[in-house]
C-alpha cells in the first residue's frame, strides 16, 4: 500500500485530498497489474504449468517494477515544506522522541485506531474479495481474478471522488461513512455475491457491482486518509509521526484480514463467523474515532501547529 507521499506534504489546501487522491490509486491498480500479469500468465502457459513453476513468472516481473519505483523515488526532491523548515533551522534534532516519547504520543494513538479502521475496510473490500470467491464460492482461479481486477478498474476513481468529497465536507464524515457502511453491509453484501457466483452459474455483472461497493468504502476510508495524515501532525515530525500509525493500521489491522477471515470460514464454514474481525474493527474504530478523530480540512499543512484531538 502506498503511504502519504511527498506530494501529500506540497498540496494546496483546497484540494488537497483530491489531489492525494490520485496518489492513493496505486495501491488498487496495483492490483489490477497483478491480476493481468496472473491472468496472463495462467492464459499462454496453462493453469497445470502454472500451478507447477510459471507461478514464479509473476514476481520476476514484480523486479521491473521495483526498478521502476526505485529510479522514481531517487528522481524526488525534498518539498517546499521540508525545505523551508530546514532553511529556518527550524527541524527537531531527534523526531522519534519528540514523536513518541511527548504529548503527541495521543495523537499518534488517535490516528492509529483511524488508521485500523481504514486498514480492515482497505483489506476486506479488495483482498478477501478475491478470496471469497476462491474460499467460498470456489470459483476457479481465473474466473475469480477477471471478475475482481474488472471491480478494482471501475471502482478506481472513487477514491479520487471520495477524496474530493472530503475537501467539500471534511475527511472525518467521508471517513467514518466508509467504517459505518462497511460494518453494516459487509455480511448482506457477502451472502448476496454468494449467491451470485455459483460455479456454472455466475453472474457476472451482478458480481462485478457488489465488489465495485466494496471498493468504494476502500475509496471513502483511503482517498482522505492522506491528507488527513499531513495536515494532522506538524511538519517537523510529519512522517515520523505517521509512520507508527499507518503500518499498524495497514501492515497489522487490515494485513490480519486474509488470515482471520479464512481461518474462521476453514474452521467453521459459516460467512459469519469469517466477517467477524472485517465487520467488529471498523464499528469499534468507527465509535472511537467519532468522539476522539479531528477534522482537519482547514488545517494548512504549512503551519508549524500542534495535532488536534476532536472538539
């Protein structure tokens, strides 16, 4: 997943989140590209190949991508906030405690349960989709990655909506409505593409559109969350601080998801059970993080003030 990058920390105020946006994108297209490659790669050498060593073919191609990434990221420069910070002499000569080991430790706290939250939803609208239709419905492998990739292009610009949406409204609105309507329809949107994807009896159109709902509660709890990363802790610590939180919520909170879910189906063979943690985690995060979550869009990242907690 792509964290808040340094365009997130040059943005204009008014646009900030749609602009960020687009930067969220990656991580769904990402996707996309993977499933190509593995559609791909099932299609010319055969699933029985595959299965055996073609499986490898995909990561090799992972490396090209890496490079890519790598010759990008040494093409950057600093930011125009970073760089007026240091100009003015103006950074902290040790981050981590001024970080973690200060008054900002709460706030850190605060974005980390905004950060689960976002993470399970992220998690359960994309990656076990897949899996549910593998794990569940035992839908073929091919089958399965034509009818999720075709979800994840379509549902691709809502995080760029959505992240527009909160420049209008605020991020914590679209935020928490992505937690609340992923906890309340989780469990009927998964029994219905049940339902729906019956092996021999698919249907895709119906299939594809579930999906695309679970992708843009993905739109709703990514596309802002950049944003209200960089305009909720001071520059001088900005990353710092965001680091903690954002491979908690992600790497941890929504990482658990495949896992969880599939262990919980394997071990009692109810949708149920398996929608616990993806249905629990973001009511708990939502509730939390509605008396505790800030509202940041008129926060200019620019200003060297302190985070927020909810008035």
């Amino acid at each position: 997943m792509a964290a808040p990058s340094p365009t997130s920390r040059s943005m204009c105020r008014t646009k900030a989140a749609a602009t960020t946006g687009w930067l969220q994108t990656s991580p769904t297209l990402g996707i996309v590209v993977s499933l190509a490659v593995i559609i791909a790669t099932r299609t010319y050498f055969g699933n029985k190949a595959f299965d055996e060593w073609a499986w490898r073919i995909p990561f090799l191609v992972s490396f090209l991508l890496v490079a890519i990434a790598i010759y990008i990221r040494l093409q950057l420069q600093e930011t125009p906030i970073f760089a007026e910070i240091k100009a003015k002499g103006q950074m902290t000569r040790n981050p981590w405690k001024e970080a973690f080991l200060s008054s900002n430790i709460k706030y850190v706290g605060i974005a980390t349960i905004v950060l689960i939250g976002q993470g399970v939803v992220w998690y359960s609208g994309q990656f076990w989709a897949l899996y549910f239709l593998q794990q569940v419905s035992k839908v073929d492998a091919l089958t399965s990655a034509y009818i999720v990739g075709a979800a994840l292009l379509i549902a691709t610009p809502s995080l760029i909506f959505f992240g527009w949406l909160s420049d209008q409204i605020g991020r914590k609105p679209v935020i928490l409505g992505g937690m609340l309507l992923a906890a309340i329809t989780y469990y009927p949107l998964y029994l219905w593409l049940g339902t729906v994807t019956k092996p021999g009896n698919i249907n895709y159109p119906i299939a594809i559109f579930i999906i695309f709902i679970l992708v843009c509660y993905v739109g709703m709890v990514y596309g802002p969350v950049g944003a209200f990363l960089a305009e909720y802790f001071p520059g001088r610590i900005r990353y710092t601080s965001v680091s903690v939180p954002y491979h908690i919520g992600n790497g941890w909170g929504g990482g658990l998801v495949p896992f969880i879910t599939s262990a919980a189906f394997a071990a009692t063979g109810s949708i149920g059970y398996a929608l616990i943690y993806p249905i629990a985690v973001p009511a708990v995060c939502f509730v939390l993080a509605l008396f505790l979550m800030p509202e940041t869009r008129k926060i200019s990242i620019w200003e060297p003030i302190e985070p927020r907690t909810a008035s």
